[in-house]
C-alpha cells in the first residue's frame, strides 16, 4: 500500500495492491473506492517521480506495470522477480530503479525494464533493501543492502559493495531486517547506517577512518 494525494485535493488516498485476484484499488481517505484495475498477485506497490510526473508501479503476476494516477495503464514488462523496492544504484545517478531478488544476486531494472546491474549474494532471501551512504563525506562511495531470508530461517544478512560493485563488508544478523537508510552522522561529516529490525532494533554501523 501506498498513500499520496492523487487528485490535488491536499488529502491522502490511499492505493492497495491485492493478492490473487483482488487487483490493485483506489481509496478515499474515507475509504470509498475510487477506482479498481484487475491484476493479480500485486505484492508490491510504490510510487514513482518520472519526467517530473508522479505515476504507479506495482506486480501483477509476472508482469511489472507502470500506471498513471488515475490508474491508466501505460506500459508493463516482465521482471525476474515478484517483489520489488524502488531505490537508487551504484553509478546509475539519481534516476530510480526497481530493484529485487533473482539468481543469487540483487538486480536493478529500469523503469523501462532494462538492466541496469546486479550484485552477487551468498544467500537468496525473500525481501532486500539497498541504500547508497557517504560515510566519510566525500560523496557516495558505497552501497548497503539487507537481505532477508526466509521467515522459517529467522535470518537476514547485510552486505556492504564499493562503487565498483566489490563486497567489502558481509554479516550474518539474527532474525528479520526489512530496512536500511543513511542518516547524517552527529557532530562529523559522513552518514551512519542504521539497520532495522521487525523486532524494533535498530543497529549502527560507521566506518573507522
């Protein structure tokens, strides 16, 4: 689910993207339906900014769909993977991408569909976030990701790339991270990793000069 103002009215509506064949579905804040577009298995839904224009990515089955606010499809493509997270890539600027899990690695896609690049992991999983961190203040030099692996496994692992897509840093963490940001660092230049867990930790990771 995501909430955002779709119809400049400064109130938040709210799209929910459905498993099996529920679709994805529009709602007022009261929580009126506002509109209904068939899909299947939506297990990921997000906005995204594109050519300043704010649009819709979500699943739908094996297919990645791009859909305008009001819920006009405007093109989909297949992806090697069901879930996704929107984020930024090493070397790939600012422009986002779809990023998720496949083949013993983390890849990145386009909003087109087009690969983008792919980091090696040791262990597949079944979610995965990734964040790029200055931790010196000297501009993005490396990328995070956190991987979750099966539930059954109670298991997550964090990894640490450079700009050249070489892993410097590999944990093991205990139970389920779901999330990983950059924060500016107190009283210094650079960023802090925080690592979250659904358990309500948080970690902190910095890098020794």
């Amino acid at each position: 689910m995501v909430a955002l103002d779709i119809n400049n009215d400064s109130v938040l509506e709210f799209i929910v993207g459905m498993n099996g064949g529920g679709g994805l579905r529009a709602f007022e804040y009261s929580g009126k339906e506002i509109w209904m577009k068939d899909a299947v298995n939506v297990f990921s839904v997000a906005t995204v900014r594109e050519n300043d224009i704010e649009e819709l990515i979500h699943t739908d089955g094996s297919e990645t769909v791009v859909r305008s606010l009001n819920g006009d499809k405007l093109r989909s493509f297949k992806l090697p993977f069901c879930t996704f997270v929107m984020g930024r890539w090493p070397n790939h600027g600012n422009d986002p991408v779809i990023i998720g899990l496949s083949d013993m690695s983390i890849r990145a896609f386009d909003l087109n569909g087009s690969p983008v690049g792919s980091l090696p992991i040791q262990r597949t999983g079944t979610m995965v976030e990734v964040t790029p961190i200055d931790f010196r203040g000297q501009g993005i030099k490396h990328y995070a990701a956190v991987v979750s692996l099966r539930a059954s496994m109670n298991l997550s692992e964090l990894y640490l790339f450079d700009r050249n897509d070489s892993l410097i840093y590999h944990e093991v963490l205990k139970g389920m991270y779901p999330s990983v940001t950059a924060i500016p660092a107190r009283n210094s230049e650079g960023e802090f990793l925080l690592v979250g867990g659904d358990d309500g930790t948080v970690t902190q990771y910095w890098m020794k000069k």
